[in-house]
C-alpha cells in the first residue's frame, strides 16, 4: 500500500486470540444455558416476537399468515374481534352458497387511533380484502379514558418503527430471551404470562376469563378529536384501495349505554352519520339482533356461545339487507 | 439519535467499521461526518448552529492567539462569548426572560406585550457551548494553543459520543488525542465494552425502570400519601444518577472503542459524606468548569467570607440556570448553594475544634453523614424534577406533614433497585473505578456480566430518552 494511501489497520491491535476473554466466554455460555432452559420450559405454541406488539396482536398475525386469502375484514377493538367469532359468519354464508373467508382484525386494548394503525401496519401489508366490517362503538371513541390513550401511543408508536428497527427485533427474536422478554418480566409477579387471551381461528378471541368485571369510565367523545380524526382517516384510507365498507355498531351491555352522557351519545352518533356518508360506506343497522344483558361478560363483551350466534345472525342480517352478495361472491 | 435506540445499534459499528481502516487524518473526517450526521439525525437544521459555532470560536482562537494587543484580545473572546451565549440565551432561555419579565409585570398589574417566539433548543446546546467556551477563554488566559487545523477543532466541538450530554472535555485533554495517532488495544476494547455494558444497564435497568412511577408521582403529588412521596424522592434520586451516569459510562465506553480517553463524570456521589465531597463526584465535568471559569473569576475564596458565600451562592445558581430555563432549577441550584455554605462554615468550626474532627472518623458517623448528605441532595432534587413550583410545594408539604401512615412495603422498588445498583458502587468505591468489576473472579465478573446483559434484554424496550440530553 501507497503513503499517501487513506487507508491504514493499524488502530485496531486486537490479537484473534485475546478477543474472547475466560469471563466472556463463560457470559457467552451462561446466556446460552438460559436460553436452553427457556427452550426446554415455554409450554408448545407461544410465539416469541420480543413484545413488539402485545401477544394477541401476534397470535391474530400468525392465525392471518397461515390463511390463503381474506375476502372480509372485521375492523374494530376488542368489541369486534372477542363479540364476531368469523367462522360462524363464514358457515352461514357458506349455506347461502357464498364462500367467503374473513378474519376478524379487531383487536384488544387500544381505541380507533390504534386499530387503524395495526390495520395499516401489519395486518393490511399482509393481506388484503375486498370487504371490511368496521365495527364501531361508543368506547371505542372514548378519550377520556387516559390508561387507554396511553395505550394506544405506545402501540401506535410501535407499529411505526422504521422497518430496520421491526427487522432488528424480529431477528433478536430467534432469541428466546428476547423474544419473549416480556413473558420473563412479568414472570416474578403474576407467573407465566402465556397468553391469557386464546386466539381462536381467523383472528377470533373470546375473553379467557369469564367471570364478570364491572370498571368505570368517563365519556368524552369528540367528533373533531384524535380518535375520531382516525377513524375517518382509516375509511379514506381503505376508500382508496378500493374495499367496500360495512358500517355496524359495535356492543355494547344495555346498561353501559344508559350510563353514556346524552351530549355524548349524540356526538357518537354524529361520528357515525359523517363515516355512513362516505362513498363506500354502507351503514347497517343492527340493533335488531342485540344480544340481551345476561349474555354480556363485562360492559363490552358477550360470552363465546352468545358471541358464535351473534355472527350467525349478522350473517343473516347481511344477506337479507344485500350487503354481502356483490363483492363476496 | 438517543444511546439506547436500534439506530446506533447500527450507527457505531458502522462508524468503528470504516473507522478503523482509515489513516488517522482520515479517521478525523469520518469522525466529524458520523458526528454530524448523528447529530443531524434529530434535526439538521441544528447543524447550522454548531457549524456556526465551530466557524466562531476557530477564528476567536486564532485571531487571539495571534494578537498581542490585550484590547483586540478582548475582543475576539467577546466575540466567542457573543456568539456561544448570544446562542444560548436565544434557544435555550429567550422565552423564558420574556415570560419571567411578563410575569413580573403581571403583577404589578403592568401588561406587556411579549414577543412570542417560540424556538427548539437544539439538542445539548448547554454542553457544546460550555466545551467551546473554554477553549477560546484558555487561549486568553495563555493556557491552551490554537488548532490550526479546522477538521480537527471542528471534530473537537462535535465528537459525537460526548456532544450532547457530556463530559464537558477541555482542550488540553481532548484535542492532543484528535490530533494524535490512535491505537485501540485490547484492554482498551474490552473496557469499552464494558462501560457501555454498565452504562446500558444503569440506564435500563435502573433508570427505566424508575420512571414511570417517577412520572406518575410527581404529576399528581397531592394525590399521594407520605410513604408514596418518598418513594418518588428515592425512584428519582436513582433515576437521575443512572440515567446521567449510565450516559457518561456509555460515551466513555464509545470513546475507548475509539481510541480516546474520556473524563470520568461521576465517582459515586451517593456515598458522598458531606455536599462538597458530592460536588466532587457528581457531574465532575460540570463542576471543574463552574470552578475555573466562574466561581474562581468571581474571586473564588480569597477575598473574605462573605464575598466567598456570595461567589459559591452564585455560582451554583447560574449552574442551576445552565439545567434549564426554568425558575425550579435556580431554586436547586440556590440550596446547592447554601448547603455549600453551609458546609464550609461548618467545616471551619469543626475545624477548631480538633476533638469533633477525631470523632468523625468513627465509621457510624461516616454512614451518618452519608445519610444526611443523601437526603439533603434528594430533597433538592424535588425542585429539579418538579415542572413548576407549586408541584414542587406540594411535595414538600406532603412529606413534612407526614400523612398516610407509613409503610415500608411502598419502598420495595427503591430498594430493589438500590440492590441491583449497589455492587457496582460498591466496587468503584473501593477503587474509584468504575471498572473495578474487572478484578472480580472469573466467574464472579461471569456472572455479573451474564445478569447485565439479562437485565438488559427484559427490562429493556421502554425507549426513555436520557434526562440530560434535554440540557
């Protein structure tokens, strides 16, 4: 090599022997006798993906991979994905000579600003429709409730990462210390955390615990706030690529909806009217098919045998209001 | 681009990569590049005003060095301090004069109409600036020789693992490594990594973890009963030390792999058995410079009593001020004041009486003191952390009127983290190193390093950014 050349090796004086030191070596095999025994005592099943998102969000990604198309989308919280199991929907279409396959992409947790994002970012990448279902309820637009907004920034934000970083992370994920880190943090306190909901087939997720809760929330529902400001942004955004919208509320206990504000409930319903003028947007009603009080887990949800008949019945509804037949056959 | 982000993940050994292939005038040019672009990574525009700053203070530097009329000196370190604390006082505390002016009118029942302009800070302008500062005021003074050679002051003012939060390196100390041949040996890789090693692991393990109660605490004090109090006032005592000291470990970490040496920053502060000794130790970087190109201009302690009590009071409220624009910090920096005063006038009597001074030895006292030294210094930090006085009230009043009972079970977490943080301090006492692990036995430092690095992986993810990098 020249003089003047830029290049020069010597600044790094590290002989290939002395790069591993005893201590590091032994870190090295430690590490390596802790992921053996991660190995040997995660129960068959979970999928380590470093609490990226939460663990249902990547359960309902692993059942939507495995499917082969997708011709509906359930959009919508946990009031879609643990209330419409979609294979009941899909047998009822099946009798009426539809074949159809849907996935029900609501998921648990977040409000409207976080379902959009997980349908852009994860679920819509993967896989496309021709039909969504958007199932919206009054709590899903709620933004009093702080524990909940919170939330929903930090999945939001999650799911914007720069793809190296998403890259990085589901690389470090063959790791099982890391992939499941989140497990292991939890581990000390409340035990193993394997997944408490159980993911169901086409993204369906019915509440594991079934005994009744009862929590309190206020209401603050604002047709120009951030929650609804993304929902209208999520019906542009599936109006571009060209989806048919179904419009449906989502449930909600009797009781909850007395207790709602009546400023509230009608700023609910004026969010409902703008998304139900939109171009593709058909508004169904439902009411007719609410499930009644006692088949309600909590305030949100209804039990997994109420749930299956539920989506029996929205199936009926759907046909007999002409929704379905056009983009489903 | 914070420390603890998947981006400089990718950005060091990048940067190493290159970096160890080049000559070292090469190496220089790929530095200021890297430290540019991680710079710029927050914003680019802030590039314009540190390149700004770097044009200012190498022509101050040699025009003054070139000069040997004292008046046209003068003016060239006026012209650095223009620019350097003109910047400051723009970015950084503009807004802040503007509305404590407004205020002040207010209530007089004076209404004046205040200029709004609300502007970023660029990312670590108070550090940059205080690192600029001194090299032209060294210059002035006849202590330090201009760099002649542009790419390696401007690298001098940008070194990207130091930039934003520190250590405030000197002239004398960081520009003859810039300038020099670099040679990364072994012992000098493997330090490396264990400091960012240490460094991630304060920052994640201790810091993060602490920070979301912290947050929760100090937003709603009133809310809190006594024992939940202090255990914000301790979260927070941890949060900022491994939080700062997890940052300097890891740049002096960065800095090794580099090939250049760094200043050590802390030296176990919480173990400190009186303020001065904390002020020794805590942010040691800060302090030297406060020393040299404040409190001893001010005449430091040689002209009487009083003028000795003014000057340390002074002093640290303007170091309190450099924190932030905000009227809590004078406040701590005013008690830091005052428990240094304190201090020396405590000092000077026991020094007296030499009966007092033998019983200080007894090692009862020494934890004692290092009791009291601690408490006093968290106390403070209620004001540090606090975002306007009234919170800041509002705790203090909760912990003096003690309410809620008291129960030990609420300090769980501090004391679980004070145990994870604890051997580490205890081994860098010992030796004043923080690399004193490396003396442990094999499988011992095995083992430590093995619970780091777990420590890191499943309390990581959290992505706070560091406190000081705000300053």
């Amino acid at each position: 090599m020249s003089r003047s050349s830029i290049f020069n090796f010597e600044t790094l004086q590290i002989p290939r022997k002395g790069l591993f030191t005893q201590a590091a070596k032994l870190t090295i095999a430690g590490l390596l006798l802790c992921e053996l025994a991660i190995r040997l005592t995660v129960p068959a099943g979970q999928i380590p993906t470093g609490s990226w998102y939460n663990h249902t969000i990547r359960l309902q990604n692993a059942k939507l991979h495995k499917l082969e198309k997708i011709d509906i989308y359930f959009i919508g919280t946990s009031i879609s994905c643990v209330n419409i199991p979609p294979k009941a929907f899909d047998e009822v279409l099946e009798n009426y000579g539809i074949k159809n396959s849907s996935f029900n992409a609501g998921i648990a947790g977040p409000d409207f600003v976080g379902v959009a994002a997980a349908m852009k970012h994860l679920y819509w990448p993967q896989k496309q429709a021709k039909t969504a279902v958007l199932v919206v309820a009054p709590n899903d637009l709620n933004s009093a409730n702080i524990a909940v907004r919170e939330r929903t920034q930090a999945y939001a934000a999650s799911f914007e990462q720069p793809a190296f970083a998403a890259a990085t992370v589901d690389f470090l994920s063959h790791f099982w210390l890391f992939g499941f880190r989140k497990e292991l943090k939890a581990w000390p306190k409340k035990g193993w955390q394997f997944d408490a909901v159980d993911v169901g087939s086409q993204g369906f997720t019915p509440l594991p615990n079934l005994q009744r809760r009862r929590w309190q929330t206020d209401y603050r529902i604002e047709p120009d706030g951030p929650v609804a400001a993304a929902l209208f942004d999520l019906i542009d955004w599936l109006s571009e690529r060209d989806v048919s919208l179904i419009l449906i509320n989502g449930l909600s206990e009797p009781a909850e909806i007395t207790r709602i504000p009546q400023a509230q409930l009608d700023n609910f319903e004026i969010i409902m009217a703008r998304c139900a003028a939109q171009n593709r947007v058909k508004y169904v009603d439902v009411s007719s098919i609410n499930p009644v009080a006692v088949n309600f887990v909590d305030q949100l949800h209804i039990y997994e045998d109420a749930a299956k008949i539920y989506a029996r019945q929205l199936a009926y509804l759907f046909i007999s209001e002409g929704v379905l037949q056009a983009d489903s056959k | 681009m914070w420390f603890n982000s998947w981006e400089f993940l990718y950005f060091l050994p990048s940067v190493l990569l290159i970096y160890y292939i080049l000559n070292r005038q090469a190496q220089n040019i790929w530095l200021l590049a890297a430290s540019y672009f991680f710079y710029g990574w927050w914003d680019w525009r802030f590039l314009s005003l540190i390149l700004a700053s770097t044009l200012v203070d190498y022509f101050a530097g040699l025009f003054i060095h070139k000069t040997k009329e004292a008046k046209k000196r003068r003016r060239g370190l006026y012209a650095s301090l223009f620019m350097n604390l003109g910047a400051l006082g723009l970015f950084k505390y503009f807004n802040f004069f503007v509305d404590s002016f407004a205020a002040l009118g207010d209530s007089f029942g004076l209404n004046f109409n205040t200029p709004a302009m609300r502007l970023l800070p660029p990312v670590g302008i108070s550090f940059y600036t205080f690192q600029t500062l001194s090299y032209t005021i060294d210059i002035y003074r006849n202590k330090q020789k201009p760099v002649t050679n542009f790419i390696n002051f401007a690298l001098y003012v940008t070194y990207f693992p130091q930039l934003v939060a520190g250590p405030i390196e000197r002239a004398k100390s960081l520009l003859p490594q810039i300038e020099n041949k670099r040679i990364v040996s072994q012992e000098q890789f493997q330090a490396g990594i264990l400091l960012i090693l240490i460094g991630l692991f304060k920052k994640i393990a201790i810091a993060d973890a602490a920070a979301p109660l912290v947050d929760e605490i100090f937003s709603n004090p009133q809310a809190q009963t006594s024992t939940i109090l202090l255990k914000g006032l301790y979260l927070f005592s941890l949060q900022i030390y491994c939080d700062f000291s997890g940052y300097s470990s890891i740049a002096r970490g960065v800095s090794k792999l580099i090939g250049i040496e760094l200043s050590e920053n802390f030296q176990t502060p919480y173990l400190s058995a009186n303020i001065t000794d904390f002020w020794r130790r805590w942010h040691i970087s800060l302090s030297q410079w406060l020393r040299d190109y404040l409190y001893i201009p001010l005449g430091g302690n040689k002209f009487g009593t009083v003028k000795t009590y003014r000057n340390l009071l002074l002093t640290m409220l303007i170091g309190g001020l450099w924190h932030g624009a905000n009227w809590t910090f004078v406040v701590w920096g005013g008690l830091h004041g005052l428990f240094l005063a304190a201090h020396k006038k405590f000092t000077e009597i026991r020094s007296v009486a030499e009966s007092v001074k033998q019983k200080n030895k007894h090692p009862f006292l020494t934890i004692l003191n290092v009791f009291i030294t601690f408490h006093l210094v968290a106390l403070a930090w209620i004001f540090f952390r606090s975002p306007d006085f009234a919170t800041a009230w509002n705790y203090l009043s909760g912990l003096i009127n003690w309410h809620g009972g008291f129960q030990l079970s609420y300090l769980k977490l501090p004391f679980f983290l004070i145990a994870l943080l604890a051997p580490l301090e205890w081994l860098q006492s010992r030796s004043f190193d923080v690399l004193s692990v490396t003396r442990l036995p094999i499988p011992a430092r095995a083992f430590y390093y093995m619970a780091m690095i777990i420590a890191i992986i499943i309390l990581g993810g959290n992505d706070v950014p560091f406190i000081y990098f705000q300053f």
